[in-house]
C-alpha cells in the first residue's frame, strides 16, 4: 500500500477515535414537528465491521457493499490499513474492495493509537494469529453500557492454543503449535463471541463445535460471507455451529445486510413525534419481534419490497411490557428509541434489560425532560418471567403519558443518543443536545436524514 493511502485511512481512524464525522459536538433542536419523509438504511454496522475483518482471513481480495459511512467503520478500516490491507472505495457510494495479500505486522503503540472507540479490535485476535502467528489488541472501547468483559472471547481463543499475556495496554496473543479446532460451549449467547470463534474455527485444524451461540442476522450474514470465501460452517439447531476448518479461504463479494437497529431507531422517531417515515432498504425477517412491540404500542407499519412505512396512525399510544433478549427476542439496542414513545403511551410499561447491566442511563436526561421513569438497578425480581436469565437484569418502569419539554442534555452513548435526538424532536420548545458526535458511531448521515424528514434543528458542520 502506498504510504499515502495509508497516511489517510490513518489519518481517518484517528479522527473517527476523536468522533469524526461532525465538526459540531452539539445541535440545537425545536421540537414538536412530527417526521415525514423518506430515508434509506445502509448495511449494518454490527455485520460490516466484522466483515471488514473476515477479508483478513482471505489470500484474496474482497468486495464489501452497502458499507455505512460511520465513524467504527473507519476505525476498523484504519486498523486493517495498519496490518498492511489495501482498502479502497469502489464504484458504487458504500463499496470497499479489501485486498489482505500483504499483511503485516503493525506497532503496538500506532494499534493502540488508532483503536479508537470500537470494539471490533478483539475481533482480529483469530485472523492475526493465522496470518501472522501473533496479535496485539488494545484494550477496548465502546459504549459504556456495563463492564463489557472479554473473558468468553479469551477463554474460546484459549481452547483454540493460544497463549494470551496481558500488557500494560491489552493483551498479546501468540500460537505456538498453531490453532487448532475445538468443543466450545458458551456461557451466554454472546455475539462477540460467536463471531470471535467462528472467524477463528475457519482456519484452524480440524473441527470446532460451539454450543450455546449466538444467531443473530448479523452472524448469519458474516456465516455467509465466510462460505463465499470457502469456509464450512454448518448452523445446527439449537444454537450449535459446527465448523470444519480448512486450510486457506479466498474473497467475498457482498452487499451487507441492512441496519436493523437503525431501522428500528427511525420507526421509533416516526412514532413518537406521531410523523410518518419510510425506511427505504428495512426488511421485515429480521424486524419481527420490533415489529410486533411497534404494533402492540400502537403504531403501524407497512411492509413493501423496498423497506417499511412506519407511522403513528392516530389515537392512543398503549403501554408494554418487554424483555430484551438475544435473537429472536427484543434486541437490547432497540429499547431505548423506543422509551421515548413510551413516555406517551397511557399507562405503565416495564423494559427488563437482560443484555447489559446498564443500559438505562440515558432515561436520566429524559426525566430531565418531564418523563416518568424510575430505573430499578437490581431488576423487579419478577419470578414469573418467561426464561430465567442472567444474575443481572436493570427494569424501567415508565408510567406516561408525560408530556416532555425541551432542556439541555448530554449524549451518554450511542442508542441512548439517538433516544435523546428523538425525545427532543418530541419536546415542547427548544433542545441543546450535546455530545452528539457519538452517534455518527452508528448512524450515518443522521443529520441528514433529519434534514430529509423535515426536522427543526440548528447544526454547524
Ligand atoms: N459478555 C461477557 N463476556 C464476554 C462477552 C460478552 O460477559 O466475553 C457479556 C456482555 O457483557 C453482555 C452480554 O455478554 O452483557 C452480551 O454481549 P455480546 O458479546 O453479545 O455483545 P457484543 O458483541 O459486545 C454486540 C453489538 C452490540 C449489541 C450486542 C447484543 C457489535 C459491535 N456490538 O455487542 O451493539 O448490543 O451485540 O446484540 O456488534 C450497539 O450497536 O450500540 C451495540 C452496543
């Protein structure tokens, strides 16, 4: 790769760590003007990212599209650009041809300089160690949303031979007899960690089977994408993957899967700000638990071939109970959109969240804004729930319909962000909402798309 090219894509990954993406941290919103309008969704930033990384494990070049234009993609492309992978734009907006034939060994201090924000770096931990038989990964950012560990990532890498030493600043990995396939049984169905043994099983000798994992769409989509590149990898059911690993994997050519969760976070802001809003590229499959919750609340939706009509058809918004939940359950990251609309809905509803420990923080700012919501740290130790879940559970109790008015209110992370964007689209008079750039993590283009629905809103680029 030139060291031009590579300058930039460094250049940009620095920038993406610093929130790139928005010049502005803050934008001013007049509330109260329902959405109307027309957007379109990209691919998902929990496949694209992931996909970036599968193209390490090929000894040919890739073609990735409908890649979002957010700032965790550039932080992954800045750290593949540093590992020696070519990446450049292709013909089509969101196309990325990802060439790994020279991949190398990148310095400590620029990989920890240029992690940024993302998670995705533990995800290299498996292509590294096969393509260059050692790794360092930095230690991880993202969304502080509860403690976030990697043990189930370390612990299956270790069944696999590696050997994990921590350094001041991560953790190096080295795989002295080479990886080698393994029985991995997970202790949740984590995503992270589904993907971590599966872009690992791919490579390795032998065969791996990993019982307890994760399905989500997104993991299927990546399960995909590895078969292109000749894996074999066979979803059983139950959650059982099995693997058969195989000695060298070529390219893929892919259009990611679209942005459910953002798909679901417009439908939510169509439906608190009673607008009327079509997702352009959202799909019905994968949307089928929000689209019942979306139904069930009192909104409407309509299915084409080309996305979904999400809309607030009239009358009263009606309370709900929910439990967030691995696939196919209720997502963690569609709850909190959905609060706000809550906040108008005529009665109690209840979010047990049973996927982070704390993912409620974001309500603060909308108490701030007049809602009622109380957040129960330890759960409501409801018994009768249908599956026993984890030790922890938070449950907010969120009794409306409260009117919200337009205040001062930080972004605390990336869905919790969106909730804020969306309560004050919803609130009576003006907003100041600050810390916005975390949300170009995510979203792309979100201004724009606010632009395009017609909302009220000051922000200096
Ligand atoms: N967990 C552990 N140990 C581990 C890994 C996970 O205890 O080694 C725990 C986590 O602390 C959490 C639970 O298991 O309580 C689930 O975590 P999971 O590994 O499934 O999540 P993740 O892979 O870190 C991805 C998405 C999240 C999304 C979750 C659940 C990406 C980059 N992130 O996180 O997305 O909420 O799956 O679907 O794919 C977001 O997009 O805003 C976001 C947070």
């Amino acid at each position: 790769m030139g060291n031009e090219t590579k300058q930039i894509l460094i250049d940009d990954a620095r920038r993406a760590g610093e929130r790139v993406g928005l010049t502005s941290d803050e934008i001013i919103i007049n509330g109260g003007k329902p959405l109307h309008g027309r957007i379109e969704v990209r691919g998902a930033k929990n496949l694209a990212t992931k996909a970036m990384v599968a193209a390490l494990l090929g000894t040919k070049p890739s073609v990735l599209r409908n890649v979002p234009n957010i700032s965790d993609v550039r932080v992954v492309a800045g750290l593949l650009a540093l590992h020696g992978v070519q990446i450049t734009k292709g013909e089509e907006p969101g196309e990325f041809l990802l060439d790994p034939s020279n991949v190398e060994s990148a310095h400590m201090a620029d990989i920890d300089a240029h992690a940024g924000s993302s998670r995705i770096p533990i995800l290299f931990c498996g292509p590294l160690l096969h393509r260059l038989g050692e790794a360092f990964i930095p230690d991880l950012g993202g969304c502080r949303i509860g403690d976030r560990p990697i043990d189930f990532h370390l612990d299956a890498l270790r069944e696999f031979g590696a050997v994990i030493v921590k350094e001041p600043r991560g953790i190096s990995l080295t795989a002295p007899h080479g990886l080698k396939g393994a029985n991995i049984e997970l202790p949740y169905p984590s995503v992270g960690a589904t993907e971590q043994v599966l872009l690992t099983a791919v490579l390795a000798e032998g065969q791996t089977e990993l019982k307890n994992a994760a399905i989500e769409p997104e993991i299927i989509d990546l399960i995909c994408i590895l078969q292109k590149m000749g894996a074999i990898i066979n979803v059983e059911p139950n959650r059982v993957i099995f693997i058969e690993g195989v000695e060298e994997l070529g390219g893929y050519k892919h259009r990611a899967i679209f942005d459910r969760n953002e798909a679901a976070s417009w439908a939510a802001a169509a439906l608190a700000t009673e607008g009327d809003v079509f997702v352009g590229g959202a799909k019905q499959e994968e949307m089928m638990t929000f689209l019942n919750v979306f139904r069930k609340v009192g909104g409407a939706f309509e299915v084409e071939d080309d996305g979904i009509r999400f809309y607030h058809p009239g009358g009263e918004l009606v309370p709900v109970t929910i439990e967030t939940d691995v696939h196919p359950g209720f997502m963690t990251d569609w709850q909190q959109p959905l609060v706000v609309a809550l906040t108008k809905a005529n009665g109690v509803s209840t979010i047990h969240e049973t996927v982070y420990e704390n993912r409620f923080g974001f309500t603060d700012a909308l108490n701030k804004m007049g809602a009622n919501i109380v957040v129960h740290k330890d759960g409501l130790h409801d018994y009768t729930r249908r599956v026993a879940r984890r030790d922890f559970e938070q449950a907010a109790v969120i009794t409306g319909p409260t009117p919200l008015v337009g205040a001062e209110i930080e972004v605390p992370d990336l869905r919790g962000g969106f909730s804020h964007l969306i309560a004050a689209l919803t609130a009576k008079g003006q907003s100041k909402v600050t810390n916005v750039g975390i949300i170009s993590r995510g979203y792309e283009d979100f201004i724009g798309k606010l632009t395009q629905l017609g909302a009220d809103f000051i922000f200096e680029a």
